[in-house]
C-alpha cells in the first residue's frame, strides 16, 4: 500500500486526475481546517512510491478540490476565507485566477463533467453558484438558505445538479427551467423522511433531521442520489419518487460520515468515509436484494478520501 504523509496539514479531499491515473491532488488544512493556512498538493504515483510533484501554499484553509475537465493542468479549490481559485500545475506559486463572492467558507467544487465549460462551488453562506472559467463573475447563484456542505453537478446531464445542506434536505436543481421564483429548484427531499411502508407492515417511524454532509450521484443509474451525514445513516433515493422517502437505508458507521462515492465500475456498490476512522463499502442491494455492508477498514488517514 503507497503512503505519503501531508505533514502539518490535514487531508480534506483527494481527486484523482481525469486524464493521467498516476496523479491526484490533495486539498489540505492546517490544524483540521479550524484555523490557519493550506496547501494543494500534486502527487504522483510512481515505481518509488508517492512523489509531491508541486504543491501551492494558501493563507486559509482548504477544503476541497476538482480537477478540470477541459485542461489536464488545471484545477479548482474551495477556500476557507470563501474564495474559489484556478490553479495550472505549469505555472508557479499562485493561481491563474481567483473568485471572491461567497460571504463563508466554501465547502465544495465540481467541475461539470457534461458541459465542460463549467463549474460549481457552494457554501457555508446557502449559496451555490455557477461559473466559466474565463468569466470574471458567476452566472448563476442559486440559493439554499442552509450551511451546504456538497453540491455537485449529475454526471448524466449538462443542467441538472444536486445539493444537502445542514436542514437535513437534498436539492435537485434544473437549470432548463425558468428561474422565476424558485430559482431553478425542481424539488427538495427531507433526508430523515421514513421509507415508505410495505403493504402488511408498520409504517417506519423517521429520525430527527440531522446535517447531511455528502451526497453522490449513481453513475449508472441516472435517477439515483445517495446521501449522508451526521445521523450516520447512509441513504439512496431515487429523485423520480421523492415522496417515496429513501429507497436504501444503510446504518453501520459509530460516528458521522463524511463522504460518500458510487463506484465507477458497479451500479450497487458505494464506498463512505466516516469520523470513526473507518472506510466502508456497500452494496445497496438493488443487485442482491438487500443493502449491507461489504468491507471495512479501520484508521482512516483522511476523511475526504473516498
């Protein structure tokens, strides 16, 4: 097993390059991001182990990274001082371009894979907002009116992206759809809802809203979001019968998960990372039956690297 050692900043996210599979980027924070700086780190994967191919300071912390789908150089972080910058690894020292609208950390970025000409960052301030590139503000600002902790774009369409924030809701937007008074929103899912019942048995009783943390479309199945949090429960949904509540109900992790991940290869299989410093993956059971937890390993060494 490779290993490398961020040494005096601590791992929020780890992104594997859409173009080279021997190079990731780290996004990382002094001090567990309570205070202090960051730093991206450019590893390479080599015969010798882990190698820091270049790595950029920052003065506040970070707390997420995306690569770029249109340039195998380039790359976005989410800022603790709110900030959203574009780093190119050719160039040294300090970004090629940098974004300051959000009012409070920036938790999240996504580069859309679909339309490639954009990207998304959302926000402790409930907002989300889309951008270009080579624009000198955002597009689009969609508002959550909650801390959101993940956003992300549906890697089946150019318009469609989906968020949770700290109400315990996950938000479809269409950006297709008149703004008009809902501002893209097509629909916002309680997470705590109970399934729904079976003919012949008790209604499930639902659980108290709780922070969702993480959320991550299923890359096969179009209409299937998962989703997690503080409550511990990881949740499948499919956005065609919000009302439905979730489809999955996968319980298992002692503390809160941070992040979840569909597997690139497997329609039923999703991979979570939890503040119990384990790593964890699922099935839920749309291919057996039944949802339940394939594997666990222990000392997790970054939260944020499923």
């Amino acid at each position: 097993m490779l290993e490398f050692r961020t040494q005096g900043f601590n791992g929020y996210s780890v992104k594997y390059s859409p173009f080279f599979d021997s190079r990731i980027a780290v996004a990382t924070s002094a001090n567990f991001g309570l205070v202090g700086n960051g730093r991206l780190y450019i590893l390479g994967l080599t015969a010798n182990g882990i190698v820091a191919e270049k790595w950029f300071d920052t003065q506040d912390s970070l707390f997420d990274s995306t690569w770029s789908e249109s340039h195998e150089n380039q790359l976005l972080t989410a800022g603790g001082d709110g900030s959203v910058k574009l780093f190119d690894i050719n160039v040294p020292t300090y970004p090629i371009a940098s974004w300051q609208e959000h009012a409070r950390e920036v938790f999240a970025v996504h580069w859309n894979l679909v339309a490639k000409d954009t990207f998304l960052s959302s926000s402790w301030d409930g907002t989300i907002k889309i951008w270009n590139p080579n624009a000198n503000a955002s597009i689009t600002t969609l508002p959550t009116h909650s801390c959101t902790y993940s956003a992300s774009f549906s890697p089946h369409s150019p318009s469609v992206l989906s968020s949770v924030s700290s109400d315990s809701h996950l938000r479809v937007f269409d950006l297709r759809t008149p703004a008009s008074a809902s501002n893209h929103l097509t629909m916002s899912v309680p997470i705590h809802q109970p399934p729904k019942a079976r003919m012949g048995t008790a209604a499930p009783v639902g659980l108290a809203p709780a922070e969702a943390l993480t959320h991550d479309w299923n890359k096969y199945r179009d209409t299937i979001v998962a989703t997690a949090g503080v409550d511990r429960v990881i949740r499948t949904f499919d956005i065609r019968m919000p009302q439905q509540g979730p489809i999955a109900v996968l319980p298992g992790h002692e503390y809160a998960v941070r992040r979840i991940n569909w597997s690139p290869h497997l329609s039923d299989i999703l991979l979570s990372a939890s503040y119990d410093m384990t790593c964890r993956v699922w099935t839920d059971g749309s291919a057996m039956g039944v949802g339940r937890k394939w594997a666990a390993w222990a000392d997790t060494p970054s939260l944020s690297q499923a």
